[in-house]
C-alpha cells in the first residue's frame, strides 16, 4: 500500500489520511481517540434536501401517544449531518452493502441455529 500521510488540523486534533492504490480498499485512521469521538443512540432520522446537499436530523424518540385520534411522536435531537450529493450518493451505496452483508450472515446464522434446534428435537 502506497502511504501518503498528512497531518491537517481537524477540530483541534491531528488528523492522518492514508492514499492507497485502486486495487486496494483504503485503510483510515482517526486523530481522535474512538472515546472522544461523540457516540449517540438514534432510532428516528429527518431527512431534508436541497439543490447543493442533504441534511439528516439523527433523533431518538423520547415518547409517542396517542390523543383525539392524533398520533404524536416526541423526539430528542442529537445531531444534524449535511453532506455533498456526491458523498450521499456514496454514502449510501456502502450503507446499503454493509446492511445486505449484515442481513445475509444473520439470515445463515439463523437457518443454522434452525437447522441445530431441529436436529436437536430429532435426538429427544
């Protein structure tokens, strides 16, 4: 892997970007240690967009009700992402590809887990 390291001030730290051939996924690594990195727990999102970029509201639910036949969910906001066309676009193909990897190991895992739980039974 051909390393081409830079230090640019990011937010008052140190931060290493690493080239790396076409041929080769490219390896990252943070000037920020992962326990100063700012870590939330969402489970809503707010999608907003524009000519130029899009905007995630990224939210957790705080409570949903229900009064006269009006469904009201309340949400905490706990952070806001724009990003570049071209970068959501990308962005979303690899969300997309790390969520069907995910979705096909877990759906092998279970049809093994079956598969042992039946063997299981035929034994009894």
């Amino acid at each position: 892997m051909a390393r081409n390291k830079s230090n640019k001030k990011a937010a008052g730290t140190e931060a290493t970007s690493i080239q790396h051939q076409d041929d080769e996924k490219p390896t990252y690594e943070f000037g920020v240690p992962a326990k100063e990195i700012p870590t939330f727990y969402i489970n809503n999102a707010h999608f907003s967009v524009s000519d130029m970029d899009m905007k995630i509201d990224l939210c957790e639910i705080q409570s949903a009700e229900v009064k006269d036949g009006i469904k009201t969910i309340s949400v905490m906001p706990k952070a806001r992402i724009f990003m570049a066309w071209p970068f959501a676009v990308r962005f979303l193909g690899v969300m997309k590809q790390q969520l069907d990897n995910h979705q096909k190991v877990m759906a092998e895992m279970l049809a093994e887990f079956k598969q042992k739980q039946a063997e299981q039974k035929s034994k009894e």
